[in-house]
C-alpha cells in the first residue's frame, strides 16, 4: 500500500472520528441542558407552592384568632369551618330569601314578620363583612412585624417542601437558608453552606405580599443536582467508551501500517546493500578464476601466490557478510542461545584491540586502550562479546572523518554495585539527535551524507544492543554531530 493512500485513509477516519464524537458531545450537552432546565421550572414551581401555601395558612390562622376574639358565636355558627371554607352564610345578601317562602306566597299578616327577619340578616352580613375587613387590616399591619420564624416555622418549611419537590417529582435531597433582604441568614439547616455559588441556588420570597423591606427569601440547593443531571446521560458513557476504543484502535493500526511501511522499506534497501556487498567478492573471485585459465599466470609462482591470495582474501570477505545475514534470524527469536562463561575482558578487549589496530592504521588513524579495570570478569558468551567490541570498532572507522585523523579510544572501569563499564569512544562524524532514538533498531542506517563508502545491512547495532541485553547488561550512546561519538556499556561482573 503507498504511503499516500495510509495518509488519506488516515485523513477520512480521523474526520470521521471526529465527527461522531462531535455529535455525541453537541447530544450530550443538550441533554444536559434539558435536564437541568426541567430541574430547575419543577424547583421554581414547587418554591411557589410553598409560599402560596405559607400565606393562606397565615390567613386562616388571623381569621380564626380575630373571629374568636370579635365574635366567639359567629366561629361557633360555622363561619369558618375547621378546614378553613366558608359556610353559606358567606354568600349573604341583601333580597335574598334563603329558603323562605316567597312573599306571593305568604299571607299578608306575616309580611311584615318576615322583613324584620331579613333585616336583621342583612345586618349581621354587614357586620360580618366589617369583621373581615378589620381582619385584613390586621393581617397586613402585624403579621409582617412577626419574625419570620414564627411566620414559617422549621418543622412546617420542611414538611411543605417535601411535599411540593415530591409532588414535582424532585426526590433530591436538599439544604435551605432562609434570608433577610440584606442577605443575612436568619434560620438554615445543618448542611447548608454558606459558600455555595448563587448559581446554583434557588431563592423564592416566603411572603411575595410584605413590604419590601421586612421581605425574607428562602435559599436552596441541592448538593447532589450534578450527579443527579448527569445520571440522565449515563447511558451516552458506553457510547464514548466505545467511540473510544475504536480510536485507539484506529491509531495502533495505523501506526501499525508505518511501521510495516518503514520496515518494507528498510528491508528493501537491506536486499540493495546485501546484493552489492556479495557481488563485489564474488565478481573478484570470478575474475581470479578466468586468470587461472590463462597460460601465462599458472607458470608465475609469484601471479599464482597473488591470486590466491586474493581469493583467499574475497572468500573470507564473502563468509563475514554471510555470517552478518545469519545475524538477522536470532532477531526473530525471544532469546539467543548462548554458551556463557567467565572471560577477563580486559583479556578479551585487548586481543580485539591488537587485531583491529592494523585496520586503524591503513586509515592513518590510531587507538588506544585504557584497561583500568581491577574486576574485569564478566559471565558472557565470548564469541558474541567480541563481534559487540568488533561492530562497535568497525562503526568507528566506517564513520570516521575526512577532514582529521581517526583517534579510537577503548577503555573499562568498575562501577559501584558490582559492574563493568566499556567504553569506545571516536572522534568520528557523530550522530544526529534524531538518529540517537533509532540507531539499536534492526535495519536502520544512519545518514552518511556525501559518503558513498559505508556499506552495510543496519544489523550492527541492533545486533549489538540485542546481545548487550541478552548479557544482562545496558548500552547508551552519547554523540555530538561532527564531534564523534561514545558508546557506553555496562556489564555485571563475577567477583572472584
């Protein structure tokens, strides 16, 4: 699959991701707003309820009181019953006979009987409606210098309030503050707090009626109203979950995808540098073996000695990039078999130093080794050891610098807790920091630049760090580009 075609299936999933958790987000937050809405008119309506019902218990509580103390017999006559209705004795009013016989009807005798007796109803009506309205003018003059606990006493807010919550199907618990117009609380209940965000408050007038100034307010909130909202929407929590899984999903995959890419890549280019590196020492053999047919040659002891020299030289170049293919197969194995023993590596290091020295030479370069170790013995494979040091050393003349001479520098050390440190250090073209995180993966190669001499497979240092680790040990580099580079290895060692 071309990279452009990932990039556009990228493009349109990640639209289309994007999208639905938009429209999941824009559902959601309308729910939430028509829930709290229907919250908040069913609290506003159950606050007016309450009132209402604060203020007629008030004035049937100053009708009877008046009543009782005006006219005792009228309260006892059933003009206001005990639930507080009237009796028919309300709807008096003057010419009507209240169940009297007509006056066609009564003889002329009883007539004037009859009138004294209405009369004197439409008189006590009159007094009745006089009675009243002292009663209002009473109401309004003293009930609001009453203070407002004994208007709405504690007990009888709260039974009022359940009621008219549950009565708007609001079963939340609930905490109030009653306040005067100042804002000072003059009765509240235990859980009430006093910083709570008027936000989230609901106030409502206890007695709408009282004149501004002695007007108290009740204050209430409902500590759970969040939870209680959001519980509406739970059922859009799965949905996000899984929207979200499948975005995550959707990026491993794609991530996934690059990385196949990359490693198609790399693997391509490793066929590239593998068939250029076993062409050359093949065609040199080639070559060597057309001049073994000439006549000439086979008589020259000195031209044979050459070529078979050169054969010689070309097959072992052949078996070493064999051998670093084989390489590739112990990264498609969890663990690498080993043949562990105890080895000295300073030993080890210094033989690795001597054989490499030549090589560093032909360059005009040079190495030093500083064994400073006194506990070098380390439990290792040895022959994988030496191919570490030897890649290591190899790197460090592959990317040495044109412009000075090569310095290789090899040294150990102990480290507390009972460990080997081996450090390679070059003065070499150095590492860019983007390369640093890449340089132990299998096929990558490092950019050379205008160097067209570096060969290779990208197996080196991964092979390196695999059998470092595989030692139980660490590998770190540290590089500075166009300063060269040191790589630092730390072993566990065997006290004697």
């Amino acid at each position: 699959m071309k990279k452009s075609t990932i990039w556009i299936l990228t493009v349109v999933m990640a639209l289309t991701f994007v999208g639905l958790l938009y429209v999941q987000f824009i559902y959601m937050e309308e729910m939430i707003k028509m829930r709290d809405q229907h919250f908040s008119e069913g609290v506003k309506r159950s606050l007016y309820l309450l009132s209402s019902s604060l203020e007629k218990d008030e004035t049937k509580k100053y009708l009877r009181e008046e009543l009782m103390v005006i006219e005792p017999s009228l309260f006892d006559n059933s003009f206001l019953l005990a639930d507080g209705q009237s009796s028919d004795v309300d709807m008096l009013t003057p010419g009507t006979t209240y169940g009297f016989p007509q006056e066609d009807r009564i003889r002329p005798e009883t007539n004037n009987k009859f009138k004294k007796v209405q009369e004197s109803l439409r008189k006590q009506y009159l007094y009745q409606r006089g009675v009243l309205n002292e009663v209002v003018l009473t109401i309004l003059n003293e009930s609001t210098s009453r203070p407002i606990t004994e208007r709405a006493d504690s007990a009888t807010l709260k039974r009022y309030l359940k009621a008219s919550l549950e009565n708007n199907g609001i079963t939340l618990g609930w905490e109030y503050a009653i306040v005067d117009r100042r804002g000072e609380v003059v009765d509240k209940t235990e859980g009430y707090d006093e910083a709570t965000p008027k936000e989230v408050i609901f106030t409502q007038a206890l007695f709408p009626n009282d004149p501004e100034s002695r007007r108290c307010y009740l204050n209430v909130y409902f500590p759970e109203r969040d939870r209680f909202i959001f519980s509406s929407i739970s059922f859009m929590i799965p949905a996000f979950v899984f929207t979200f899984i499948l975005l995550v999903v959707f990026l491993f995959t794609i991530v996934i995808a690059f990385r196949q890419k990359k490693l198609s890549e790399m693997k391509n280019d490793f066929i590239n540098n593998m068939t250029h590196e076993f062409k050359t020492p093949i065609s040199t053999i080639s070559l060597a073996a057309q001049m073994l047919n000439d006549d000439s040659v086979r008589k020259s002891g000195t031209m044979l000695q050459h070529i078979s020299t050169v054969i010689n030289d070309e097959t072992k170049r052949l078996r070493f990039q064999v051998e670093k293919v084989l390489q590739m197969s112990m990264f498609e194995r969890q663990k690498a078999t080993l043949k562990l023993q105890d080895v000295d590596a300073n030993s080890v290091i210094y033989n690795i130093v001597n054989t490499f020295k030549l090589k560093v030479e032909k360059y005009g370069g040079h190495i030093d080794a500083v064994l400073d170790a006194e506990v070098a013995l380390v439990n290792v494979d040895e022959m994988h050891f030496t191919n570490v040091i030897f890649n290591l050393l190899d790197n460090a003349v592959k990317y040495r610098r044109d412009d000075c001479d090569l310095e290789l520098r090899v040294s150990t050390r102990n480290l507390p807790n009972g460990r080997l440190e081996i450090v390679i250090a070059d003065n070499g073209v150095g590492i860019k920091k983007d390369d640093l995180k890449k340089i132990f993966e299998k096929f990558y190669r490092v950019s050379t630049g205008n160097r067209h001499d570096v060969k290779g497979f990208g197996l080196g240092l991964a092979y390196v760090h695999k059998m470092v680790t595989e030692l139980k040990g660490d590998i770190r580099v540290e590089s500075e580009l166009g300063k060269g580079s040191k790589f630092i290895i730390t072993l566990p060692t065997i006290n004697d």
